[in-house]
C-alpha cells in the first residue's frame, strides 16, 4: 500500500508527492539535521542549489542561470501548494471529530491510520521516513507498554539522584519519573569501549551516573560527557543517524533508554520545557544576543526552584555553587544587613562566586509571597557562559 494512498488529493498531486515532495524532502531534512546549521535557511537554500545543479549565488549569469532559478521556484511553489493543502486538510479533519462524537468508534486517535503507513520493504535502513517524523500530525501515538527492568532499593536512589541532576528529565511528574525508573537498563562500560558509533541507527539514549565519555568526530574530540550529562538523544529526537562517536574515557556506568518510553514518556515534557524557558531567556538582558544553539544548550541546562517568602537562597560568606535566574517572583540583596539591590523576573545573580571562586558576597532573600528561579550547576555555569566572563563581572553583588 503506497504512503499517499487514502489522502484526498487528486491522482497527480498524490504521485507528485511519492515522486517528487518526499524524496527530496527526506534527504533535505537528513542534511539538515547532520549539520545542524545555525541557520537552516541558508543550508537549504545552498542544499537545494546544489540538488539541483545550481551554482552557488553569486556565480554564473545569463539565461540558463535565470531559466534554472526559475525552473527551481516553480518547484518549491508548487512543493509549498502541496504541503499548505495536506496542512489544511489535517486541520479540517480535526475540526470534524471535534463536532461529532457518532463516528469516534471509527476514528483510532491511538493508532496511525494505514494510509500513511510505509510497507516494511520501504522503510529499508530507517525505521520511518525523516520527512514523516518532522511533520507530527502524521505520527500518531501508538499503544505503549514500557519495560520494566526489576531494581533494588539502593539502584532506584541511585538512578533517581542522576536523573535529577539532568535537565531532560526535570520536567517529569513524579507518576512519570517512576516509569521511566523503571525502565532504564544499568550499562556497564570499559575504559576505551566504543559506545556509539557514528552513522549507525540508534535505539537508545544514555544516562551518566559515574566515569567519562569523549564525543568524537574522526580523531577530533568534540565534547567531553561525565555525570549526570545525556547522550546520544539527538538519533531519538529527530530519528537521524548518530552524528559522532562514543567512546568510555575510563570505567562508566551508565543508564540506557530505549527510544519508545523516551518519545512516549520524556520527549513531550522536554521539548515543552525547552520552549518554555528559551522563549523566557530571551527576555534576560545578557542573553538576548545570543544564538539560538547557545540558548537551547542554556535552557536545557536550567533546574526550576521554588521559594516562600523569606527563604534565603544564598547566604553571605558561605561558598557559592549555583547560578541563578529569576523566573518569578522579586528578591532582594543584603550586605552586612543592609538592603544594597532588588531582583525581579529576568534579572540574575550568584555568577561572581563562580566566576571568581570567592564566597558569596550578599545575601540573596525572597521579597514576595514566593519565587521561582532557575539554576544552574557550576559546572555546566562554566562550561556554558564562561565567555560572557567580562560582561558578568560588572555586577556588584553576588
């Protein structure tokens, strides 16, 4: 049964998408995803160029160049009219359900309807087509029974103290955080055991409890993971192959997800969670200018905390471990007990301790009824807004 059969499309436009819209489409998506360009506009621009024998802009002239560029536009337009259409027929379609409850026993929300389902010979090396995963009204939820691997008291404190320290699971609600306990598998790795290798389909996301693991590209290291960091996430969010290899610096122990509970269980509330606070960032003054990737990496890195009224969130002269933003709420500054600065959503504080290694210069106390602030490690304080050193510096209280 071909992918398109079922759409109401006419007989053209449904041959012009297994023909034309897909292939070209999943093979964009695919680059896109393995460079992840910091703008995607461009490398599509210069991605489709090159698919179709263009030169590059700013070279070449005259007629055959003009015919191909708009030979090109035509394309895309009539790619674009095609995509518009499926978009709008979805949404109609949702509208329909919505207004009648007599034909819900023939409508499975729970199930992806056989019109849009690949035969078994054409997913071939992939699972699903990538085109498929990016559009997620065409991805249904299917009927999901998570594993459960049996664990003693002592791993569960364990496996629930890492997960903790990592921000792809702080947005779990604790019925959650129990499934996914259970379903991660203890992995145990030697010191220089290829983990993951690059271009290979990946089934599984990683959780480190304890050793270091090196991200390489060929011989070059390109980041370095140690506790309580996640790897190997992007092959199940975005269902690409996997972009680097992963090899144990030393022993590791290491907690492994399978891709079905993450994308039924964690991926929903991470990816609301990144949006949520990297829409928030942009609003904080020091990291308004920064790029996109950059803020993401932030937001991931992020710990929601709340505070009542008079709760002193950091305390003069003891050692500083934490950066802090204010998400909501006000706070106020105390030096030698004295009232020297307020804080309202948006502002930060706590960097110069980290920053200099000093203890904490003021007091930090919550003013209103309660706060909610966000915080982030040392460690990933360091490693993630260490350049903006300069800026930060010129505080004067934290």
């Amino acid at each position: 049964m071909s992918v398109v059969d079922g759409l109401p499309f006419s007989e053209d436009k449904k041959q012009y998408i297994v023909d034309v819209l897909d292939p070209i489409l999943e093979e964009m998506v695919s680059d896109v995803l393995t460079s992840m360009p910091q703008v995607p506009i461009d490398f599509m621009i210069k991605w489709l160029r090159k698919r179709s024998g263009l030169p590059a802009a700013g070279t070449g002239s005259g007629e055959t160049l003009r015919a191909k560029n708009k030979a090109l536009k035509e394309e895309l337009d009539r790619a674009h009219g095609v995509m518009s259409e499926v978009v709008s027929t979805l949404k109609n379609d949702e509208g329909k359900k919505d207004e009648s409850d007599e034909e819900g026993d023939d409508d499975d929300c729970d199930e992806i309807p056989e019109a849009f389902k690949k035969s078994e010979e054409s997913m071939g090396r992939a699972r699903q087509s990538v085109s498929a995963e990016a559009y997620g009204q065409w991805n249904q939820k299917k009927a999901f029974t998570p594993p459960n691997y049996p664990k003693n008291d002592g791993q569960k404190a364990r496996l629930q103290q890492t997960l903790q320290k990592c921000f792809m699971f702080a947005a779990l609600e604790q019925k959650d955080m129990d499934i996914v306990l259970m379903a991660m598998k203890e992995t145990l790795f030697k010191a220089a055991e290829q983990v993951i290798k690059e271009g290979e389909n990946g089934d599984y996301l990683f959780v480190i409890e304890k050793g270091n693991l090196e991200c390489k590209k060929g011989d070059k290291v390109v980041k370095v993971v140690n506790e309580g960091d996640v790897f190997g996430e992007l092959a199940l969010l975005y269902n690409c192959p996997r972009a680097a290899d992963v090899v144990a610096k030393d022993e590791c122990v290491c907690w492994r997800l399978d891709r079905d509970t993450f994308n039924n269980i964690v991926k929903e509330a991470s990816v609301k969670q990144r949006e949520k606070y990297d829409s928030f960032l942009k609003s904080v003054t020091i990291l308004a200018n920064i790029g996109d990737y950059e803020r993401s990496q932030i937001s991931d890195a992020l710990k929601a905390e709340t505070f009542a009224k008079g709760a002193v969130i950091v305390k003069q002269d003891e050692p500083g471990d934490k950066f802090y933003i204010i998400e909501d709420g006000s706070l106020y500054a105390e030096k030698n007990s004295e009232k020297v600065m307020d804080y309202k959503a948006g502002d930060y504080f706590g960097e110069l301790a980290l920053l200099k290694n000093q203890p904490r210069a003021a007091s930090v106390i919550v003013g209103s009824e309660n706060a909610k602030v966000l915080s982030m490690s040392r460690q990933a304080f360091i490693k993630m807004l260490g350049p903006l050193q300069d800026l930060l510096s010129q505080k004067s209280y934290s």
